[in-house]
C-alpha cells in the first residue's frame, strides 16, 4: 500500500474536468473518498461544452487525492483539464501592529479588548484559509491565475509593501459581496502552470459576473493579473451530474 | 428534479457548436425547449470547418440550459466549442441628467416632454437589452471580446468618464447600420474565457464584415478591444442544419 | 429548400482543407458546383503533413457554399481547417482625382484621353477583384492575416492618408512579380479569425517565397502585418488529389 | 544493432509523460534499462489529469533513451508530453579566484588549506551536476524554462558579469531549502523547445510550493525567466505507478 | 500523370514528423525516391515523445516530395509536423567588392590570385547552399525560425547594412563549430508558418547544445531571433526506424 503524502500545513486541493463516458461506480468512489476524515468533494455539471462534469476535492493526503483521480479515471471520466493546489494564508492581511496601529490612530480608549476580539476573528479566518469546509451552493466558478511579470508591469519587482497596500483595496471589493459570494483562494506555484487558484461558490450568477468584474478595475487585475481558463458549474449530487452527462 | 438556478436579472445565454454524429431527436429536443416561456434558441449551419452546427439559447434558468445542453450531447452533437454569458444593460449609456442637459444646451423649449419620450425609449430599449428576441435574420455572427489591460493601453485603468466618451463613438458606428445589423452584447466575466460575447444577426454578409471593420478603427476597438475567434453561421431551422450536416 | 444568402457586392470565398478517408462522389460533387454560374473551384494536394487536401471555392451565395461544405464533408473528407472570406476592392487604390493631380503634374497635354484609358483599366481592375477567375497555375498559397493593435503599432489608429500611403508602396512591390504571381486578397473582418485572406497563384515556388520575402521589409508588413498559418497546395484536378491522398 | 549515441559530457536526460493503457512488461523494460551502468530511471503517477504516469531517465548515451522509450511506447504508453536535454555545469558558479579574493578579503589567515577545502567540495558538487544520483523522495515536481528575449528584459543581451551577479542572488534563495529540496538543472537549448529543465524532489508539497514561489521575486526569475508548464507526480516503483493508472 | 512542379533554383525541401502505425512498404518507398537524380533522403527517430520517426526529403521537384508524403501517408505514417521550404542563398555573404577590399586593407600584395581563390571557395560554398548533399552523421535536429517584427526589434526596419553586419558576427559563432557540425539553413517565407528552418547535422549531443546556446547570445537571435519547436533525432536507415517504432 502507498503512504501517504502530507501536506504539511493546510491541504491539497484538487480540481478535475471530464468527459463522462460510463461512470460505473463513480458517485461512489466519490462518497467513499469524503467520508473520510478530514476529506471533501463537490461535483458539478460543467456549463457550456468544454467538459461534462467537474470535482473539486481537498485531503490531507496528495496520495489520496491521486487515488481518487486515477480511480475515477478508470471508470470512465476522461480527464480534459485539472488544477493542483495548496490552501494558503495571504501573506498581506493586517498584522497585530497594523490593527493597533489602526485602533491608536482612531482614538479608541479600549484597544486591548478590541485587540483581543480581533485576533481571535483573524483566527478563526486563518483556520478556515487553511482548512476550509466546502459551502453548500447552487453554482461554481473556478479559474486559475497569475501576476504579471512584464516590463512596464512586473508584479513580482514591487515591495512587500507596495503589494500588500495593492491587495487592501482587492480585499475591499471582496467583502462587499460578503453573503452573496464565498471565494477560496489557494496556491499553485510550483505545482500546476499558474500560480493561484480562484473558486467561487455563489447562488446567483449575477453575483460572479458582478464581483470578478467589478474587481478587473482594483490594479491588482488590472494591471497584475493574468487569468486562465474560467469554468461554471452547477454543483450537484455526484449521480445527478453524471446520469444528466447522458452516460 | 433539479430545481432552477435563476439569474436574478437578465437571461442566461448560451452558445453551442458542434460536430454532428446522429441527432436522434435533437431538433424536437431543441423544439421542446423553445416552447417554455422565457425561453427561446436558434440554430444555425456554421461556415467553414471548425463545427458543423451551433446553437444560441436564452433561459432565466440556468438550469434549463444546462440540461438541454447535456441532452444533445447524449444524442450524437459533439461539443466543439461554447460560450456561457448573461444579458446585461451597458453602464456608459446615457442618463437622464445626460439627455435633460443636452436638450437644455440646444436650447429646446420641451425639456420635460422630450425627456418623458426619451425615458420610454430608454426603458424600452434597456428592456430589449436584459430580455432580448432573437430576430429573424438569414445570418448569425458571433465572437467573444476582452478589453486590453497592458501597459500603454488598459481600458480598467481608465476612468468611468474616459471609457463612457470612448463607447459613446463606438455606439455612433453601431447606428449607421440600425436595419441592417442588429446587435446583441452579453457580459461573461467570472463565466467564460472571454468578458462580452457579441452576437450579430444580418440578411447580407457584406452588412457583417463592414460594420465589424468600421468599428475596428474606432479607438474602443484599435486600441482596447481583444477578440477571439469568429463563427458565422447561417440559420436555418433545427432539422434543417442537422440533415445538411450529413446525419 | 433552403434559399440563397446572397452577398450583394463581389463573391463569398472558401478555403477548405482536410483530411481525406474515402471521398466517395467528392470529385463529382464539386464539378456539380463549379458548373453553376458564377461559382469556381480549384483543388489542391496540400504540401507537409498538415492537412491532405484542399479546396478554394467562390459563389455569390454563401448557402451553395455551406452545402457544398456539408456534402464533401460527409463523403469522407474531413475538415481540417478553413476560412470565411468576401471578394473586396481596396479602399486605397488611386482615384481619378490622385490619376488626374498626377498626369497634370507630369505636364502631361492629353490629360482627358489619358484618364478615360486609366478609367478603363480601373474599372477593369475593379470588376476583377469583386468577380474574380481563378487562374490556371501550378502552385496555390494561402495566408490569412490582420493588421496590428498594439501601443507602438496600431494600423487603426492611422490616418486614412497615412494608411494609403503606406500601401501604395506596398502595390509596387506587388506589380514588379506580375505574370510570376497572381495575387487575389479576399475580406474577413467579422466572418472569419483574421482580417483578410491572401491567395497567391503561381508556377515556380521561387516566386512565392521572393514575393512574401520581399514585401516583408516593406512597413506595412515589416510593422503592421501578423500572419497566421501558411498553406502551399500542388493545384491538380479533384480526382487526382483525391486518389493522391491515398484514399 | 544501433551503436551508441553518447554524450561526450554528462549525462542524457529524458522525461516523459504518458497516458496508460495497457503497460505489458513496462516495469520490466524500465527496470532492465536501470540495472545498465551509468543508467537510472524513476517514475511517477501524475497529479491532476494531464498524463497518467511519467518517468526520468538518465543514460550516457541517447540511443539507449531512444530505444526505452520507443519500447514503452510499443507497451501500451501513450505519450502525452516529453523532455530531452544533458546535464551540464554551471556556468555562473564562482571561481578558484573568485573564492580566493573572497577569503583574502575576509582577512582569512589560512587562505591556501581553506581554498583547497572549497575545491574539494566543488568538485563534489560538480561530479554531481554532471553525474547526479536520483534521490528517494515522495515528490517530483518537473517544469521547462527559457530567459526572455524581449525589449526591456533581455538576458541573451546583458554582459557575462551581470548575469553572474544576478544568479548569485538566485543561488542563496536555493541553499535556503537545502535538505528539503534537491534540485537538478539540465541544458535543452537546440535539443528541446525550452533552454533549461527544472526537476526538483521532495517530500512535502509545501516545500515546492514555497521555494518556486520565493525564487519568483528573485529579479531572474522575475524579469527574465519564462516558464512553461509544471508536472507534479508522486514517485512510486513501476508497477505500482501502472496499477494505479487503472490499467 | 502529374507533371513536375519545379523549383527554378535550389532544392525543394520536406521535414516530415510522424506517429507509426504499421509502414508497410515505408522504407522501400523511400529508398525509391532517394535512388532518382537528384534526390535525397534521411530518416530519424524522434527523441521525446512528439513524434516516433522523422524524413528529411530534398527534390528539385515539389510533386515529387509530395507524392512521397501522399505515398507514405497512406502507408501507415501519420503526420504529427511537417516543413515545406527551398534551399537558397544568403544574402548577406561578403561580395568580391567587400574581399578585394578586405585584401587591399591587409596591404595584400597579391590581390588577384588570392581573389580567384576566394572566388572559387565561394562558388563552392554556394553551390552547397544551393545543391547540398546531407551528410552522414548520428543525430539530426531541426527547427524553424523567423525574425522579430515588433516596436523595438524589427528587424525588417533595418537597413541592409545592419542586417550584414549582424549577420557577420552570426557567421563567425557558425564557423567556430566547423566539423563538429554540418549546418542548412533554408528558406520558407510564404510557404510555411516560419521565415527560415535550420539543419544540424553531429555526432555529439553537447556540440548541438553547445552551438544554438552560444548564438543565443548573438544579437541575430538574443534580439531577432523567434524559434519555433525544436525536433531531435537520431539518423537511422528507415527500417531501423520503422522497426524500432514499434510497428
């Protein structure tokens, strides 16, 4: 038996596009896969006709994630595309200090209680960057993402602080559609051909056009960003999406 | 059943085009979908060699797409490209302060009833926008578009004003050709590749390629427009554009 | 019966390349089609590996066309490639005024007679590139090809003199190869990937590669030309490409 | 029998990456190719959907890579993608006078014994970019890289010296992961599409993830690397990495 | 029968790339043509995974090259890749003007018999540039190239002076790899998607790498110079190589 292969903070992630030919006993490898500690799995019919269907799984285990894959590969899911990534924190949300600094210049006379609050919300955040529990919506969209290494527009030639106050103001349009979208970002350098992974998961569709576009504004993307392929699904049960892929 | 994934403003719009196997069924499957209310689809034969047939669907159910989608797949038309976007209003038409100030810098002695007939003729015309009918045309045009974000021209780093001037010229060229183009733009950041999809109907092919290259000198277009690939097809009805497929 | 889909100036022009399996009555059909009025086709052995065989084919209705599409499509010929395009004129050729300006500055005494000859000739040059007949050569190459974008390099956002400048020394290139090369530059803005579609006819390949070579110093491709795939085809009879192909 | 193609420096590299179907006696055919002297070969199952299974091997001589791999091919393993280059030497480490002047500088009072130490350990270190051992780790991670050539950040046109002073600084950001991370470099310019190939080993996916990313703000990856795409697989014996491909 | 398509000067020359499925006949096909006047042919196997087998084929006459392709095609050789191009002259080698001058400038006292000596090496370099006859040696590789046309390095906006004097430096890395590699550069505007494609003929791997890394740095191709994909094969009698595929 293979070991396992652990991620050593946080958990691998992995989505997956096919072409569904006969899924015999794929909803099940499926179920069997999440129902294991620290496991998850949602699948979605894939819209337009790149692809029939879509998972997107995370584990502990890279070893456990390659297993699902080739398993549901020799059941009749062709692969036509894949993303591998890590969750991560953001190396520029607030600090301690940034939040005290913040707190002092606002004048507030109860900084070491506000402090206190603060820090345990950043924790339950950072808990959930890294070990995030899969949200139960009607739609995904997933594309993956790079920064700009160009003359003229060299992302990875600014400062720390240069990027960090560039992702405050990206930070701001995401929180406006707090409720309507919940968006996971997670990390590829190294492991597939661009750098981030971006999946959002969202009830109303107007909200995903609405939130990535009303972002192509902040500079971060608009002078930063490279973007790949964009996929949108319809996340369901793993038998409804393969029996409506018609196999 | 899966229930509906509504768009809460517009349509969903969907773009298909294949190669044909046997379409067992598929022109009455087509047929079935454009009898529900609020839903409509054209067909068309495409020109030239990348697909022999396509499709363009209007639902407020994404739902509904999807699954007329997958049920032609299963009956023999093989997806060779597609493109998921919504209708959307433009946001650089112009307001009513726009129009009150214009008719009150020609001097006009009837601001308050120019400006009511100019308000009707808006919301008709942004009614048209959100919840379009396809017309009845020989020709169908599509392509996808990007605006460029490149150092020495990205449309997102300019301001609202700069980008509503620029599209108030592009608008221009698209009149001159009222009655003999008619044109549908509808919005897929955050669902596709591309961020508009532009639709074109038109009875003579020469209508077609002048107002697309009398558009391209136009700065919107020499200087921020990217496009992507171009399908011309001719519509024709569902049975019509499978059996000249060969099938 | 489907009705035609006229174009209503000039001819619609199809490039088809393929595949062969077993073009069985393919020869046939496309003699049925040339044999109409006002409709031509020339086929060639494609030269390398990317596609086996080809076909140019010009009708004023795009409907004849896409039949004649479908039909060799389902007789075993395989669409590899292809492109969508109109017969057009120049909208940089001298006008009378430029001839008249010229023949004056020249000190010319028999202006009158002079213009009426170059009127002649224009208009013969005119009915040529929108009615075209394909020449009776040995040698076939096709190019498609659009004019640059870009911050530096921006073809649309010349003047329509500077435009017309550039290109007139592009026409003297062009009429030092007359005799060797037959040149016929076809319209694709809106139909097809690329703006134009440029078709060479030739019996000695020394005088594709000069001719292409040559012009590529000139500014107006040397700084605002992009090219796509080029295609080089042996032109013979349909049965002996055919048979050629293996099939 | 073919004769030996040999490399007169180094070593020949190959990595390929396949789809499975039915890989009779693979495992034997690799194994047999890794009991030769001065040959090696690892495999891996490929994360994500884009192969199934890859394999590098290393020989002194091309022909013995060329009839491994022709013979994996005739056993059932479709090639997806492929890598051919040599190991091959820096050309940017310091020399004897650099490490001199560095010591003389430092006022080191023992300059010739410590100097003989320092080419002791290069030359270890140089046997082993030319003649590497295959470490034992969990993970393989493989991308292709080139250096820019274009306007603005051109490394081809930058002077021996700034070149060397710029891969200094990417060398420190490389020992900082010494033991997490084993690094091979090997030279494809003129054999393969890219100039160099990247194989890093290790046990813990984050350890890839965050050196690749840190070495991305290192100015020669930042202005001048261009990078093609990352395989990511888990390094398993033979057998078990075409088990697992469902075959 | 056809009639010969002939090349008015040079040789018409054909790479071909291809998947083997089962070349019945294949190898005695190309001995055919080999064995007419004037013709030529070399087979490889491809290292990598592209392709399994490669043809090098020069003719005087295209139809001759393209029956061949046609013939073995239908063979059971499927083609991955192809280059069409003519062997041809450079335009940039010294002139009697610039030898004579060179002579008188070293205060040569023998200017004439030194010039018909260089006149005779000349016309023997030249008839090899145009006539060659492909050497016997262990590997081949093959890439097409074409010279930058964007803001900044254009090199058709350069005078032919600048050109030369480029192209000189370019020559003198040539001449450096004299007998350790055989070189054919030959021309493709027009005819192919690329301007140029280049030859190499070695024994050893190292000398490939080693050539098209030190011209790397070149001005001609640090800031002209596009590549395309780069093809490696070892030369090989064609049943070696058919038989070696697997077939």
């Amino acid at each position: 038996m293979a070991e396992a292969v652990e991620v050593s903070e946080g958990r691998g992630v992995m989505h997956l596009f096919w072409r569904v030919r006969s899924p015999e006993g794929a909803a099940e490898a499926i179920a069997r896969f999440a129902s294991a500690d620290d496991q998850q799995a949602v699948t979605f019919s894939v819209l337009g006709g790149r692809a029939d269907a879509g998972l997107m799984a995370l584990s502990p285990d890279l070893d456990a994630l390659d297993r699902l894959a080739k398993d549901l590969h020799g059941r009749g899911l062709d692969p036509v595309s894949s993303f591998i990534s890590l969750t991560e924190l953001s190396e520029y949300t607030a600090t301690e200090d940034d939040e005290r600094a913040r707190l002092v210049a606002e004048g507030d006379d109860d900084v070491d209680s506000k402090l206190a609050a603060w820090n345990a919300r950043i924790a339950g955040y950072r808990q959930n960057r890294l070990y995030p529990t899969l949200p139960d919506k009607r739609l995904i969209a997933f594309y993956p993402m790079s920064k700009t290494r160009e003359p003229g527009a060299n992302w990875y030639s600014l400062s720390f602080e240069e990027r960090k106050a560039l992702m405050l103001g990206h930070g701001r349009v995401g929180r406006k559609y707090a409720g309507r979208i919940i968006q996971l970002i997670t990390g590829a350098t190294g492991l597939d051909d661009w750098e981030w992974g971006v999946t959002l998961f969202a009830d109303d569709p107007v909200a995903i056009k609405d939130i990535v576009y009303e972002m192509r504004f902040d500079p971060v993307s608009a002078e930063y960003g490279v973007f790949g392929p964009f996929w949108t699904g319809l996340l369901l049960p793993p038998d409804e999406v393969f029996s409506r892929a018609g196999a």
